[in-house]
C-alpha cells in the first residue's frame, strides 16, 4: 500500500456532515441579540411607538375639536409646553400644586416604607416560631390586587360607617367627633396610608434579601468586639445594605410618583390635597378635553423623572468610586 502524506500547512481535512467552525462563532455572537429580539419588539410597540406619538401631540392644538382626525389638529410649536410651565396662569399654577403635592407625598411614603420594611426584616432576620407565618401576612398588602385593596380602605375611611372613625373615635378616643378622610386636608393622609400599607411589604421584602448576602460572621466578630444591637445595626447591616437600599428607594419614589390608581379609585375627585400630578394630567386630558396640553404635561413629568433617576444614580456612582 502507497501511505499519503499531508503537504506540511495544509489545513486539516473536514468530516462530512461536521458544520462548518466558521458557522459556530458568528452564530454564538448574534444568539443574545436574537434572544432580545422579541423583548425589543414589543418594548417599541407598547411604550417607544406610545411615548413619540405623545410627545409629537404635545406640539398639537389637540383640543376636542380634532378627536376624529388628531392628525389635522394645528401645530402649536411649544405653545402647551408654555402654558404649563407659566406659573402665574391658572394651568400652570394648577400644575405646580399638583407637582408639590405628589412630592410631599412621594417624600412620606418613600421614608416610611423605608423605615416599616427595615424594621420589620431586622426583628424577623433570626428564626423563631411563627417567623414563617408573620412573613406570609406582611406580603398580603403587596399580594392583594390594587383596586380591590383600595376600594376596601375606602369603606374604611367613610365618615360615618368607617372602621377608621369607629376605632380612632369611638373606641380609642384619639380624634373628635368623625371627621373627614376623604374630603379637605385629611386626604393628603388617607392617601398615604394606603400607599404606606400597599408598598412597605416590597421594601420589607427586598431588606430582607439583602440580609441574607450579609455574612453571619461580621455580626459575629462585631459582638465579640463588644458591639450592641444598635451599632451592629448602623456599623454593619446599614453600610452593607447600600446597593439594595439605592434601588429600592428607586423603586418606591417612581412607583409613588407615577401612581394613579390609588387616587383615582380612593376619590370621584381628588380634593386639593390629593391632587396627585398623575390625576392632575388626567383631567386635564380626558375631562378638558386638551390632549396637547396633557401630553406636553405628561412629557414634563417624563423628563423631571429621567432626569431625577439619571441624577440620583449618578450620584450613587460617584460616592462608589469614592469609597
């Protein structure tokens, strides 16, 4: 038999039916782009498409004179834009209150979902019996559907029939008289509390996840140094919560601010103290009927939002590189 020899440089034979090598490495490269594909698709067609579209009808006169055919509506240039940024006109001044309000509230319910989560995963982080339990009924609020839950807070907080009034009246003697939850200025808290009792089982939730990355031996060596519980909890818990504490505050001031549900469902008509800015860009579309003037309102509030997220992760960034 006459053997063969192989030119020396000569690229290997390739076995039949073996894709070809070149095929794999192209393949690997546009497989996580194919992946987000579908994601990208429909991120475009439910908030891309929706969010351009707004912002070209905030240059409209989109008024309820051109519903039928919005695309005649006359172009206004950023004559909405001035309208609701003038503060000493009636819009605008309606607009700032508004914003001050969903701020005020924003504020509350971000500090004290904070402080009612933290509480709660710090005495439930060591076992004991019923900790299972305990944890199951804090998530409910966070469980229960929105409108349900407020529909219920609303029967709640009648003047007359309440169980609010009947308990903090009747039984514990803490206010005068029944007085008003839902109309004036004791709006401002009934909002907040259903906020409040509606979001601190997330923040609870997330605290507690970001305990359990925290190693058992730091609180360990911090006790064998003579630390008590509160400066384990400022010298050790605190420091390390940093990254879940900078999303979750996120989370919750952009959750809160963007809600509309709870006013919308809590009130026929938000009172003044209520007027949550998301209600407030309602009416002034659907009620008014001026749709520019609502989206141009509501590409306002898109753009404070962007640039509060991009300001405060920034921020986070920068004390990251310093520490």
């Amino acid at each position: 038999m006459i053997g063969t020899t192989k030119a020396p440089g000569s690229a290997p034979a390739r076995a039949p039916g073996r894709p070809r090598p070149w095929r794999r490495p192209r393949l690997a490269k546009a497989l996580p782009y194919l992946l987000l594909l579908p994601a990208l698709v429909a991120e475009l067609a439910v908030h891309i498409v929706p969010m351009l579209v707004g912002a070209w009808m905030s240059l409209l006169h989109l008024t309820q004179f051109f519903i039928r055919n919005w695309t005649q509506a006359p172009y206004g240039g950023l004559a909405n834009y001035r309208i609701a940024v003038n503060t000493n006109g009636p819009v605008g001044k309606d607009l700032l209150h508004s914003f001050l309000i969903t701020v005020a509230i924003t504020a509350v319910v971000v500090v004290c979902c904070w402080l009612f989560g933290l509480a709660a995963a710090v005495l439930l982080q060591r076992p004991f019996p019923g900790r299972a339990a305990l944890r199951t009924l804090f998530l409910v609020p966070y469980a229960l559907p929105v409108f349900t839950a407020v529909i219920t807070w609303r029967f709640m907080f009648q003047r007359d029939t309440g169980l609010v009034n009947a308990l903090l009246s009747d039984e514990l003697l803490l206010a005068h008289g029944h007085p008003f939850w839902l109309l004036g200025d004791r709006s401002f808290a009934a909002v907040v509390v259903i906020l409040v009792w509606r979001l601190w089982p997330f923040a609870f939730l997330t605290i507690t996840a970001g305990l359990q990355s925290i190693p058992a031996d730091l609180y360990e060596a911090a006790a064998i140094d003579g630390a008590g519980s509160l400066r384990l909890l400022t010298r050790v818990t605190l420091p390390l919560l940093r990254p879940v504490d900078r999303v979750l505050l996120l989370v919750l001031f952009l959750w809160t601010f963007n809600d509309f549900t709870t006013a919308y469902t809590l009130f026929d008509q938000p009172p003044a103290a209520a007027d949550m800015i998301s209600i407030h860009i309602y009416n002034a579309s659907f009620i008014t009927w001026n749709f520019g003037l609502g989206s141009a309102m509501s590409v306002l509030l898109l753009a404070f939002l962007m640039v509060v997220t991009l300001g405060y992760l920034g921020i986070g960034r920068v004390r990251e590189r310093h520490a």
